[in-house]
C-alpha cells in the first residue's frame, strides 16, 4: 500500500501543471477548435470542387487523403507524444494544422489539394491522440472524470464553426479570408493555452518504440472502438438515403436523423461524466451498446418515419459517452506506455469511421439500404459480449 502511494505522489509530481483549472480549460479550448477546423473545410468544400473542376467521384477520392493522413500519423503520435510531452506536440502540430487548412482555401491543383488534405488529416489524428493524453492525466492528476465533458466541445465546435464561417463567408465573401481569420484566431488562443498542457506524459525517460501492436485487454478495446466510431460513420453517410429512399422522408427532411443524433449526443457527452461517476465506465459502455442495438433495431424495422427519428434522437443519448467510457477504461487498463496505449485505441477507432460507410454502401448494394442497419445489430450485439467478458478492471 505504500509502495502504490509512492508511486502516486511520484506521478503527481512528475505532472504538476501550473494550473489544473485552465489546463480543463485548455482542453476544453483544444477539443473545441478541432471541431471548428473540421466545420470550417466541410464550408470550403463546394469552393474547392469548383476551383478544380472536378466532380463527385474525383472530389471523393481527393478526400480520402484527409483519412490517409490521419491514418499513417496516429499510431506514431503515442510514440512521439510520451518522448516529447502534450505541450511541444501541440505546439508544433496546431499551427501546420490551421496553416494547412488556411493552404486548402486556395490551393489550384488536385496535386496540391491531396498533398495539403493528407497533411491537414495528419494532423488532425495527431491531435486527437495528443488530446485523448491530455484528458487522461488531467482525470488521473485532478481526480475528476473529464472524458465526455471534454468529447461534447469537439461537437460544439462544429457547430460554432459552421456557423461563424457561414457568417464570414457571407460578409466577407471571400473563402481565403474567412479561413484566414479563423485560423488565426484559433492559433493565437492555443499559444496562450499551450503553457497549460502537460510537459511530459510519463516520469521516466526510457525510449517508447514508434508503434507497437496492442494486445490483450487494449486490442479489445481497439475492436469495440473501430465499430463504436463506425456509428457515427455509417449515420452521416447513410442516415439519410435511409429515411428517403425507404421510409420516403423528403429529401429537405431527410439530413433530420443525423441532426436528432448529433444534438442528443452532444447533450450526452456533457452529463456523461457524472453519469460514469455514479453507475461506473464499464456499465455505462455496456448498456450504452445494448441500448444502441435496440435503436438500429427500431431503424430497421418499424416502419414509420416519425419512429425512426425518434430512434436517432434515442441513439444520439445512448451512444454518446460509449466513446468516452472506453478511452476512460484504457487509461485504467493500460499496460506499458499510456500515450501508445491510447494511440492504439484511437487508430482502430478512425479506421472504423473511414472503413464503415464503405462496408455499409457493399451491404447496400448487394442486400438493400434496411441491411446496413440490420448489419450495425449484429455488429453492436458482437460488441456487447466483449465488453461482458473482456477481464476489464475500472
């Protein structure tokens, strides 16, 4: 007992902050603007697509690009993150990552776009795994549960970021400008932030290899993570064809479903610590999934629109701090480095949110747009029994 004691006092000291209250803030800040940035090139988008000419199927394969870059650069953000600490990787990856962007508002070539999209993506999953530390060590040095506090401003941020480009962009009328401004905004508040952020991730100094393969308990959470983000994935692309083409939703109403999602989701995540606090991280994910198959259910066969939005709306609740709850128990679970450990996690997570709608459009093709849902039951209920029989400790 005194040896473990030790061990805690050593940590907190090798983590002292000049500030816990504003490194929450600096969280916060930080999940916020990532969402924003995201919000912010969905606008420029359509900008894009007419500056280069091209059309649907050559825009969508350019944007793959975003997801490659995201891809290859997570598994070594673990690595790089607990070799440098949270503080030098923020500091180096948020101003590339709005310059990036800012580069995207005007770039002239497909050639151009791909090269600055697979960087802007690289970015992007580096800081989503310098974020997911960041939380971690504030809930182990501040003693309070932030996990889902801190996901729901990524999901503010896109709304606030739609929002203030499309204001921009109609004042300004200029896409170059409007990106502009933004970004600058964002990076001067983070270099104010950055002084918040953890130093180092770990008190000794040994080498952490560049990617290592999770095993165990950490694997299994890479698994339910790949299908949990696969959720959000698979209702963004496929939410809405759904309820036109099947339960013959017009197509001005269609986009609702996702909507109903993303506001009740958001709502969630930001109760979803003190919900975790009192039933506990395992139930909450456990039940989270259940409850979620019984939605995809209701999609798949009640036959009524108005039922199925009420299922999104009940889905967004359900799933909202599955996510959470998961990177919350991997912090808890960890064996080894903690920064690879979640960088496993997250790069089995975002493979999930690219490969599901691709697996879901051939489950549509070959077996009919029902299927897909039908197809997220069965995943779900796969998930569930893992999560019961993983040796999971909280």
């Amino acid at each position: 007992m005194q040896e473990k004691e030790i061990r805690e006092n050593s940590a907190r000291e090798c983590f002292t902050l000049l500030s816990v209250p504003k490194s929450i803030m600096a969280g916060r800040f930080a999940y916020l603007s990532l969402g924003a940035a995201m919000a912010v090139w969905a606008a420029l988008i359509p900008f894009a697509m007419e500056r280069l000419q091209v059309n649907e199927a050559q825009l969508g394969l350019l944007l793959l690009c975003l997801g490659f870059g995201a891809t290859i650069s997570m598994p070594a953000a673990g690595a790089f993150t607990a070799r440098f600490g949270c503080r030098a990787m923020q500091l180096v990856c948020i101003p590339v990552y709005y310059l990036a962007l800012f580069i995207l508002s005007f770039v002239s070539t497909p050639l151009s776009l791909a090269i600055f999209l697979t960087i802007f993506g690289a970015m992007s999953g580096m800081l989503d795994v310098v974020m997911n530390i960041q939380v971690a060590l504030l809930e182990q040095t501040s003693g309070r549960r932030l996990m889902s506090n801190l996901h729901a401003l990524y999901m503010i941020g896109v709304a606030l970021g739609a929002g203030l480009a499309a204001i921009l962009l109609q004042v300004l009328g200029n896409q170059v400008v409007a990106a502009g401004i933004i970004g600058l905004l964002i990076v001067a508040a983070m270099l104010y932030f950055q002084r918040y952020f953890f130093p180092k991730t770990r008190c000794n100094e040994e080498k952490t290899p560049l990617f290592t393969l999770p095993r165990g308990v950490i694997l299994g959470f890479g698994v339910i993570c790949f299908f949990l983000y696969m959720i959000e994935g698979v209702l963004m692309d496929w939410s809405a064809l759904f309820l036109n083409k099947i339960r013959l939703v017009p197509l001005s109403q269609a986009g609702l479903g996702y909507a109903l999602f993303a506001v009740t989701m958001t709502f969630g995540r930001l109760i979803g610590d003190k919900l975790g606090t009192r039933f506990g991280a395992r139930n909450l994910l456990f039940y989270g999934v259940c409850f979620s198959v019984l939605c995809f259910f209701a999609v798949s066969f009640i036959p009524h629109a108005y039922a199925c939005f009420f299922a999104f709306f009940c889905l967004g609740l359900f799933a909202s701090n599955t996510v959470p709850m998961l990177f919350f128990l991997t912090t808890k679970n960890s064996k080894g480095s903690l920064s690879t450990c979640i960088a496993s996690v997250s790069t089995l997570g975002y493979l999930g949110l690219l490969a599901g709608p691709a697996i879901m459009g051939f489950v549509a093709h070959n077996l009919g747009l029902p299927f897909v849902f039908i197809t997220m039951c069965i995943f779900l209920s796969l998930v569930a029994v893992l999560i019961r029989f993983l040796p999971i400790k909280e």
